[in-house]
C-alpha cells in the first residue's frame, strides 16, 4: 500500500470512488521478447492492496501484465485470490495484458478511461477495447 500511495503522491493523483486503477509494471515488455521469464510469474499487487482498493470502491483494476496481481501470490495454496477478491466477492473488474508504455512516456496519469467489451452471452469475460481519453 505505501508503494502505491507514494505512486500516488508523485503523480498527484488520488483514487476516488468509480475509478479505473491502472498498474504498469513494466512485466508486459517481456511478452513475445523473453516468453520464458514472462510466463514464470509476474509483479503485481497483493491482498493488502486489494483490501484498500475495495475500501476506495473503484470499479476496475487493469494492468500491463497477465494477471494484475503477483504471481505467486501472498498464499501458494490460494493462487489467484486477488482475483477472487475483487471480482467474485465485491463486483470489481480486471483488465489485463494492456500496453501502458505510451501512457508512462507521456506521462498521463490522469484521463477518462472507456472500454468497450463484446456483448457475448454466457461469457465470463470479454476482449475489448480499452481508450484513455485525455
């Protein structure tokens, strides 16, 4: 959590409630480039930062890379729990595999953000088309 409210600070950004919650991480650069280290695991947030996200009742977590969360997590036994976390019990979405380098080259941190999933029916997820809109 300190990591993130001081990411926070920096920028000068807060996060209020509704808000779309991006992380680069940087992981997503390996795709294609270093597949092997990119499918071993993967930076990302933990239960703690779940747990204050959820306080904040955002809407969406998204990231660069294919999970959002740490892979391994904070639990072996329990893997994938920030998903369950956020989506299952408390309705909040997750995006992955976002290319974010432009956004943190231009150093955007602030925008309207609209996604366009496909209406598929019976579906538990769905591609889409993420937008920053500055």
């Amino acid at each position: 959590v300190a990591d993130v409210e001081g990411t926070l600070e920096k920028q000068g950004v807060d996060i209020t409630e509704g808000d779309v919650v991006l992380f680069r991480t940087g992981h997503g650069k390996l795709w294609m480039v270093d597949n092997e280290t990119y499918n071993s695991g993967e930076p990302g947030i933990g239960m703690e930062v779940a747990a204050w996200l959820i306080d904040r009742k955002i809407a969406m977590t998204a990231g660069d890379s294919w999970a959002v969360e740490a892979v391994p997590g904070d639990d072996p036994d329990r893997p994938f729990a920030v998903h369950q976390e956020l989506l299952n019990k408390h309705g909040i979405y997750n995006l992955e595999n976002l290319d974010l380098e432009a956004l943190a080259a231009d150093q955007v941190y602030e925008f309207a953000f609209v996604f366009s999933p496909l209406k598929l029916k019976g579906a538990t997820g769905s591609p889409g088309n993420p937008i920053a809109v500055k």
